[in-house]
C-alpha cells in the first residue's frame, strides 16, 4: 500500500471533515485510534502511516498533542499507546510481526466500538482480502457514532458511512 502526497492530503482532508461532524470534536485534547492489519508486510504500511501522520500534522494544529491508540489486528487485537512521532519514525512498529489471516470487518468495529468509543478519528490500514461476513452484526457495530468516525484505508479509501450504507 504506497501512498502519494496527494492521497495522504486527501486523507488529512477528511480527517478534518471528520472532526466537524456536530457533537464529535470540541476542542482539548484528541484521542484517535490507528489500526493495522497484521496481514499487511511492515514495509507495505509504514511509509503509508507515516505520510498521513505527516500529512495531519501539517494540516491542522490538533495533530499536536494526540492520545494516539494503534491497534494491530490479528488473530487477536493488541492497543498500545504511543506518540505519532513513534509512527513516524517507525519506532512505534519494532515489535511488529507480519501474521497473515482470515479477518472480518465486524469483529474489528465491535472492538473500536467497545474500546475506542472515545476516539474521535478511527484509520484503519488493512488488506483488501478482508470482508463483512455479518452484515446485521457490522451494521450495529457501526451505529450509532463510528459509521462517522472511520475511514478505511486498502487501496482505496472507504468512510463508514459508505461501508454502513452499502451494509443496507
């Protein structure tokens, strides 16, 4: 997944379109959620990462001081808590392994939804393999705030109000 400036702008424009929803953000300090899929190779993703965090931070002041939570998803969801200069770096992915299986898009919305219902912006890095196997189940994951908070980066980008409308 590489990604040009351009898209990484694109990005960055939708996040801030994202935090002007009515009721989403009102000032202080962010808290946003970064998830990877652990199928991707780290060298497929990283760079990808570290543009939009570029781009982000470039684009608005918020980006300054972020609660950032990344969550690899594999067989199991691992969160940690790190600064976005980690993302940029790459420090933030030296314990990172490639772990290549069989996900479902409603399992992960049911644990941003349970765990990350703070998070005011949810980016999620995956493959294109995976797919929503419970519609009924990812559509009440989705409801009734994330659908407005995600966007879904493979090769292209998806919101949650897309993935949602097209559950329906």
């Amino acid at each position: 997944m590489k990604l040009t400036q351009l898209e990484a702008l694109q990005i960055a424009k939708r996040v801030d379109a994202i935090l002007h929803v009515p009721g989403n953000y009102r000032g202080g300090n962010l808290e946003m959620t970064i998830v990877i899929d652990t199928s991707l190779k780290r060298e497929d993703f990283q760079e990808a990462v570290t543009e939009v965090v570029r781009a982000l931070k470039r684009s608005n002041e918020i980006f300054r001081n972020v609660r950032l939570n990344l969550v690899l998803w594999g067989e199991e969801m691992i969160t940690k808590v790190v600064p976005m200069a980690m993302l940029m770096t790459g420090g933030a992915f030296t314990e990172y392994s490639c772990c290549p299986c069989r996900k479902c898009y409603e399992d992960l919305f049911t644990f941003l939804k349970k765990f990350h219902a703070r998070s005011k912006v949810v980016l999620v890095f995956a493959e294109e393999g995976n797919q929503i196997e419970d519609r009924t189940a990812a559509a009440e994951a989705l409801s009734p705030f994330l659908k407005s908070k995600i966007l879904l980066i493979t090769g292209q980008i998806t919101s949650g109000t897309q993935i949602f409308l097209g559950l329906q």
